[in-house]
C-alpha cells in the first residue's frame, strides 16, 4: 500500500464516509471547486455533486449553526473552518447551542467542525492559533487532534460516526509532512483513547498534534544521553484518556505535559491536575510543562520561534526531570 | 443597477464628472495618478521581493483595483479614519503610510510598523488617520462604527470610512456593525469592494441580493453603486457620502464594482476563473489605462508629465527597498513585550530563563501546505 499523506488521510476518510452514508455532506468556504484553501477536499465535489459539497457564504455562525439543525434531523455534516482561527466566529453557536443540546433538549448534534491550525508556519496571530482549551472548557464538545496520518483518517471516521460534535483540528503543518501507510480496511480510531508514540522507562512526555514530533526528536537525542523516553499522543482531549495518563505516570514516575497552546488555562494545567490528584505518590519529581509563552503568536521567524516550544526546551525539561 | 458576477468587464461610455470630481484642482488629479501608480509599482516590488523569499508570508495584491482604493481614500480630508481591507494598499498610502514601512511590514523586520507581530498591510497608525485590520472578515466595521461614535459623542466633524470585501459583508461582524453604526447615525461610510470573488467563491454564491447597495434597505442607510475602476466616479461617490456623514446625515453603504485581476494571494492559481476574464479586465478596463486616457485626452497632461511621474514611483520604491532591507529582524525576547499596559513585560517561561533562541536556524517554510501555484502543484 502507498504511503499518503495527513491530509490525504482526511480527505480519504471523508471520501469513504460520503460514499458508506448518503446522510453525510460537507460545508465551508472554498471548498468545492478549489477544493479548500489547503486542498483537503479537493476532488470531491466531483465526486459526489454540489448538494453534498457546499461552498458557504463567510458566514461561520451561519453554517455551523446550520449543521447544528441539520445533524438534528440526521444528516452528518462536516464543516471546513478555512483557518481554525475562525471558529472564534461560531464559538457562541458552538458552545452556548451545539454543546448543550443533548443536554439541554435531548437532541443529537452529530456533527464535525473542522481546519487546519496551528503555527511554525510564519502565518502569524490569525492563521496559527490553537483555540482547542476555550473548547475542552465546554462540557458537551469532543475534540481530536491528530499527529499521524493513521490516525488522520482513523479519527476523522470516527468523528463523523460519533453522534455528538466532534471539534476536529488538524495541523497545517502535518499536512505534507507527514505521511502513513493506511491500514486495511474501515480504519476507524476510536474517540477518547491516548496512543504510546514511543516507548520508554525514565521521563514521560504528555503531549499531542505538532510537539509529539518535538518530543519524539528529543527523545532520540536523549536516547543517546541514557535517558528513555516514553512518548504519550493523547489524540482526543475531550475526553481525556484519563487511564493512559495514569499508566504512563505508574512507568516512568517523571512527566512533562508539552503543547503548542499557550500556557495559561491551557490543557497541560489539566492534566498536571489530575495527575495530582491520582498518583501523586508514584511521581518523583514535580509535573513540569512546556508550552508556548503566555502570548498572541507573533508573525516574524524570530520572534514565533521564541514564543513556540522547540525542541531545545524539551531537552532542557526532560533533563531537569532525569536528575530527580 | 449593479451587475452581481464580473461576467464582463463593465462599461467604460463617457463618463460625467460630479461635482465633487469637477472640483479637483490640476494637482490633485496628478496625484490621484501618482498613487494608483504608486500602489502598482510598490506592489510589482514586493512580488520580486516574494520570488526572492524576502517576503516571509503570503502577498496579497490589489492589482486592478487601484482606482477603487485611491479614489475612495481620497475623498477622506485630514483627520478622518480608515480601515483598510487586503486590497486597500492604495488607501493607506494615501492616508500617510510609506512604502518603507510597507515593505519592512511584509518582511518581519524589526523595526516594521508592528515590529514583526504582524503580517502585510496589517498596520495602523491612529494620527495619520489608518487603523490596522485584523484577518476575521467583518471585525473591522464594528469597530470602526466605534471610531465614529466617539466622532459624535465629542462633537468632533471627522468621519470614518471602513472597506469589505463582497465576502466579508456575509459575516455577522458586519451586519451587527453596520447596523449598530445606522442606528447611531455615526458618520461613517462602509465601502463594499465587489471586485468578483471572494477567494474563489463568486458573488452569486456570496449573496442573493442582486447587489450590495441593496443592502442599504435593509439598515435604513442609502445603497449606492458606482464604477471602481473609474478613479474620479470612486472619488465623487465617496465624497458625497463623506460630506453627508460629515453633516451629521448618518452611514453611507457604497458598492464599488471591480475585479480582482490576481489570485486570492500570490500562491492561488486562479483556476476557478472564467478562461480569459482576467485579460479581458485587463485589455479592456484597466483603472489605470482608462485614468490616464482621460489625464491625457480630456485634462491636457502630457505623455511626457505621467512618464516623470513614474520614474519619480520607481526612485523612491529604490529608496524605499534599499532602507527597508537594511533592518534586522525583531529581537526575540520583544516577543514579550507591550501585551499589556501593565505590566509591561511578560516573564519568560521557567524553561527560557537567560534563554534568548531555543532554535539553531530561524527557517522560512517552503510552505504551510497552502496549494502553492508558483511550483505548479503542491507546496
Ligand atoms: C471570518 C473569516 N472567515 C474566513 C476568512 C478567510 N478568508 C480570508 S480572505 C477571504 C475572502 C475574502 O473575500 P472578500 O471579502 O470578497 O475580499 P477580497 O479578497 O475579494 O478583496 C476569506 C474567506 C477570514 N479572513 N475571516
């Protein structure tokens, strides 16, 4: 089988999703004939006809809100935010609305909102953000973030399966970089279920998305300095997978929590948290986090290379965690 | 009545100056020239300086929309505020802005108006009378009825004038802001660019409005068209409305027809474009041809006048390159500085004490994933 890549793996999934069930469309800006600002849904709307790929108004509430009522009645819908950055732009549809739905009403909102995020791409405070903390801290979301392109696809399937909203963020800058052999088959990633990226025995990393390739390089250099790594990708952050967590803390006794988020409010301050107040008395040294400055990401390589975690400053938290 | 899709390049029959247009002294309609030639050539600049990676993000252009910007920018006396959109390189310069800044702007410089926080035309400067955009469609028209409002409130006879794009008056950003500005009866003048797409989305899909004058109905402002390619049309519509918010006679809604010749942004191909719709724009309505017809054929400019100007474009765009690739790029550690008034400075994080670069080599991505045209298929 050929190699593709994450955003291969997306498309794919949404492709083999529309052809299973008549009942799933997609939504957004661009991307019927262009195909998406990044492409994700090119070739699509020639497959399956512009009823079932629709090219939106700029009119993110409008569309998202739509999906909301349409998932009620038991369509699927997938909605491409074109830059994640904008679903600030339907964050009041999505929380106040779409996420207390079953709650609230018992309606389902089966549906997926999606695009690309994330920075290291020189795209600047509009076109690199990571808004996934504002939604973990909405019960009634469920929200995936995938670093491989296995899992790309896998989840992607998963999430349009799922019969509540799936916010499902995808990292611009995984797109053409990474690629995986699919498995065969309905390759689904079930909702909810961290992965070990790789395996080690003295400092844990926490971590997701983009940084799991952080960590991963680290954990090679470190190799070579005697310290084994074990890599945690959480995939899903809501809801958390509260027994990886645990299991990983139980192996090593050491963990750091990286993301690309800023620090402040953001998720490693969670699960730091809750690790506390599991198992505390298997740590032997303080959780420590790594994570973007405090910060709206700034535009010039300089100064977003500052402002992001690297792969230096996992060294220098990995090796603080070792000498414990 | 406005033609919604650029089918075809719109009419160029004679054209009957206003009032407004009629008044503008010799200098004035040289300078109108000087700025649509201005924001061409600065904008040629930064496409060599784009191909030679000197640019760090995307480029947007604005080619054959020229009129539309400087006309409109125009009609704005001294004291008045705008906020441009991606197109509107032609309205700031107008309004002050100078094409070292623009220039160290699009290459992160250090010292660029944002200091390297902030990408392109992204930039504002409250004195001169230019208020820096943010990327989410729509946020600026709010805030700009807000800019208005405080024109009303202290009495002040300024008047703001905010640009959108045809796509951009589909958010609800603009709807509340336009709304809220109509209800107030602040002096502002929204201008909708209707130059055919927004990215690759073509008005038809946008709205089913027949035009976005019509628009004006609906917050009880007036809805006008005019030709934006035309420079002085663009000048005496703007003018009138300037001069009607100026009165205390409330929100203007202006559809300027144009057509956006390049791609979304240099890296779009424009493959969804009807084949040869570009160039007949070009061949047939360009604003810059069709202005210097009439400098020359009806105004008594001499071939030999317009030519002095452009070379006077290209020295000081030299200039300009010359002084802005002469900076530095930012400090890192200013990354940390000026999120808020107090306290100034943010602290580093635990794992950046007395660290200034956690990276060996500042790397310009090849690309974001973005559908990269320039490589002929994927970046
Ligand atoms: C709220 C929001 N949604 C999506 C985008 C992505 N986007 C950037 S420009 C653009 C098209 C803009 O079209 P238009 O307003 O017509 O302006 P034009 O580019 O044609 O001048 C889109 C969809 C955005 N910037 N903001």
């Amino acid at each position: 089988m050929a190699e593709i890549t994450y955003l291969e793996a997306i498309r794919e999934a949404m492709s083999e999703e529309m052809a299973r069930d008549p009942n799933v469309f997609l939504m957004g800006e661009d991307i019927g004939a262009y195909g998406g600002a990044f492409k994700v849904t090119e070739g699509l709307l020639e497959r399956f006809g512009a009823s079932r790929v629709i090219d939106t108004p700029i009119s993110e509430a409008g569309f998202v809100g739509a999906a909301a009522g349409a998932a009620h009645m038991g369509m699927r819908p997938v909605c491409e935010l074109q830059f994640i950055d904008f679903i600030s732009c339907a964050y009041d549809i999505l929380t106040n609305y779409v996420a207390t739905a079953r709650y609230r009403a018992f309606l389902g909102c089966p549906m997926v909102v999606r695009g690309p995020s994330g920075g290291y791409v020189r795209g600047g405070p509009f076109h690199s953000q990571n808004p996934e903390a504002a939604f973990v801290h909405t019960p009634g979301l469920k929200i995936v973030y995938p670093a491989t392109a296995e899992d790309a696809k896998g989840l992607m399937k998963a999430a349009i399966r799922d019969d509540d909203c799936v916010l499902f963020f995808e990292h611009k800058y995984l797109y053409r970089r990474i690629k995986g052999v699919m498995p065969a088959g309905d390759h689904v990633v079930p909702i909810g279920k961290a992965r070990v990226a790789r395996e080690g025995t003295d400092v844990s990393i926490i971590t997701y998305a983009a940084t799991v390739y952080k960590a991963l390089e680290a954990a090679e250099q470190l190799a070579a300095e005697g310290v084994s790594v074990e890599v945690i990708d959480l995939r899903t952050l809501a809801p958390l997978d509260d027994e990886a967590i645990v299991s990983t803390v139980k192996k090593t006794h050491k963990v750091l929590v990286l993301h690309e988020d800023t620090r402040t409010g953001g998720i490693a301050g969670e699960i730091t948290a809750r690790i506390n107040e599991t198992c505390f008395e298997w740590l032997d040294a303080p959780v420590l986090r790594v994570t973007a400055a405090d910060v709206p990401l700034p535009y010039a390589p300089s100064l977003e290379d500052y402002v992001l975690p690297q792969v230096a400053d996992v060294l220098t938290a990995v090796r603080r965690l070792a000498a414990y | 009545m406005a033609t919604k899709s650029p089918a075809a390049p719109a009419s160029r029959g004679a054209v009957v100056l206003g009032p407004h247009a009629n008044a503008l002294t010799r200098a004035e309609r040289l300078e109108l020239y000087y700025w649509m030639r201005f924001t061409r050539s600065l904008e040629e600049r930064l496409v060599n300086l784009y191909r030679q990676t000197k640019v760090v993000g995307g480029l947007f252009r604005s080619l054959g929309q020229e009129a539309d910007a400087v006309g409109s920018a125009f009609a704005l006396e001294p004291g008045d505020i705008l906020s441009p959109l991606i197109r509107n390189l032609g309205s700031m310069l107008v309004k002050g802005a100078t094409p070292v800044e623009i220039l160290k702007q699009y290459m992160a410089k250090g010292d660029s108006p944002t200091r390297g926080r902030e990408l392109n035309i992204h930039f504002g400067d409250l004195e001169r009378g230019f208020v820096g955009q943010i990327s989410h469609l729509g946020d600026m028209v709010p805030v700009m009825a807000g800019i208005a409002l405080s024109f009303k409130l202290r009495r002040e006879k300024r008047v703001v004038l905010v640009y959108v794009g045809d796509g951009a008056t589909s958010t609800g950003a603009f709807h509340e802001g336009i709304n809220f500005a109509a209800v107030q009866r602040v002096p502002m003048v929204v201008i909708v660019e209707n130059n055919g797409f927004a990215y690759s989305t073509p008005t038809t899909t946008q709205t089913a409005a027949k035009s976005f004058a019509d628009k004006g109905i609906g917050y009880g402002i007036p809805g006008v068209t005019a030709d934006g390619n035309d420079v002085l049309a663009t000048y005496e519509v703007t003018r009138e409305a300037v001069n009607r918010a100026r009165a205390g006679g409330g929100v203007t809604l202006i559809e300027l027809m144009t057509y956006r010749r390049k791609g979304h942004a240099e890296h779009d191909n424009q493959s969804y474009v009807p084949a040869g719709l570009g160039e007949r724009w070009a061949a047939e309505n360009d604003p810059i041809d069709r202005y210097v017809a009439r400098l020359t054929e009806e105004f008594g400019f001499s071939p030999k006048e317009l030519a002095a100007m452009d070379a006077r474009v290209q020295a000081e765009i030299d200039a300009a390159t010359d002084e802005a690739e002469k900076s530095g790029v930012p400090g890192a550690l200013d990354a940390l500085t000026g999120i808020y008034a107090d306290p100034p400075l943010e602290k580093p994080l635990w794992f950046r004490e007395g660290v200034t670069s956690a990276v060996d080599a500042h790397e310009r991505p090849v690309g974001w994933g973005v559908y990269d045209a320039a490589k002929g298929g994927k970046s």
